[in-house]
C-alpha cells in the first residue's frame, strides 16, 4: 500500500522591506530644512521664555504696587487718626476744663499699629523718604510734646500750641503728599486692570 506523501507547502515568498531612497540625504534641500526647523524651535522657545518672563516681572511688579498702595493708605488712615486725636487733645487742654493733675487719664492714645508694622514690610522703603520722614517726626515730636505737657515742662496752654502747629503742618504738608502718592498708585493699578479700594 502506498503512503501519500505530503508535499510541502509552496514556499511563501519572503517579505521585503520597501528599498529606501537615500537621495533625500544628500539632497541640499533636505538639510537646509532641517537646519530651518531647528532654528524656527529654538527661537520659538526663546521667544516664548522671553514672553514668559515679562508678563512674570509685570505680574510681580504689579503686585508690588498694591501691596504698597494699601501699605500707604493705611499709613494715611492711621495718621488723619492720631492728627485729629491730637488736635482734640489740645482743644481739651486750652478749654482749660482739665484739672493739672489728671493730664495723664485724658493723655491721647496714639496709634502707631500700621507704623510700628511697617518696619517687617518690605514695601515700606518703597515709600518716598519725604513721607517717610515727616512721619517719624511727627511721632517723635507729638510724643514728646505730650510727655513735656504731662510732666509740666510746657504750660498745658503752650503745650496745646505746640501740637495744634505740629498737626496743622501735618495736615497741610505731609498728609497731602501721602495722599497724593497712594492715589498715583490706584491710578496705575486701575490701568493695568486692577481696583483697589
């Protein structure tokens, strides 16, 4: 008897990857492409970094100005305060309704939060040096006056002369300017997008 014999598949034809053109690589016009994309990407980062980095300083900047805009508003609120403290004081005293010896119960109590504060903020040198300075002045001297009038180096007349003068000068020049400078700051924000109240 006769064994079939299997006869072996026909062979499958062996797949071949597709021949690659390599003229493309020598190509002048292929590599002043690539040359182009890599330049293209490398000013489009730098671009985008740059843009990147000035709306960061503006954002930063602005945030600055606000954090000095309540700084100085507050500094104003707080002095327009102790000026009107002081000036009261002093009407007190020239009514002459005050006993000499009760000068230390009506002494004005003088708010120095903002102030005393002021010294931890990093705005706070941001302020002009004018201001500044008047406003340390101001503290200094009506602290003193106060203190020469509680312990009778100045007639409580005299006394409330000197702070009348001091407040008045105050009032007049410093609070002016503050006023001024905190106000130029809302502008400024307002411009940019931001209100501050």
């Amino acid at each position: 008897m006769e064994v079939p014999t299997k006869t072996p598949p026909a062979a499958e034809p062996v797949k071949r990857f597709p021949k690659l053109d390599n003229q493309e690589l020598v190509k002048t016009s292929f590599w002043v492409s690539q040359i182009f994309m890599i330049v293209a990407t490398v000013v489009g980062v730098y671009l985008a970094a740059q843009e990147g980095l000035s709306q960061a300083i503006k954002f930063d900047e602005l945030s600055n100005k606000q954090n000095n805009y309540y700084l100085r508003h507050a500094l104003y609120d707080e002095v327009t305060d102790n000026i009107n403290m002081l000036e009261a004081y002093a009407d007190t005293l020239t009514k002459g309704s005050s006993n000499p010896y009760d000068l230390k119960h009506i002494r004005p109590n003088i708010g120095t939060f903002v102030w005393e504060n002021m010294r931890y903020s990093p705005n706070a040198l941001e302020t002009p040096t004018i201001i500044l300075t008047e406003t340390r002045r101001f503290y200094n001297a009506s602290e003193d006056i106060v203190s020469k009038i509680e312990g009778r180096f100045y007639g409580s007349k005299y006394g409330a002369k000197q702070l009348k003068e001091l407040t008045q000068k105050m009032r007049t020049e410093t609070m002016p300017k503050l006023e001024k400078n905190f106000q130029s700051l809302a502008l400024e924000l307002k411009q940019n997008g931001i209100t501050v109240e």
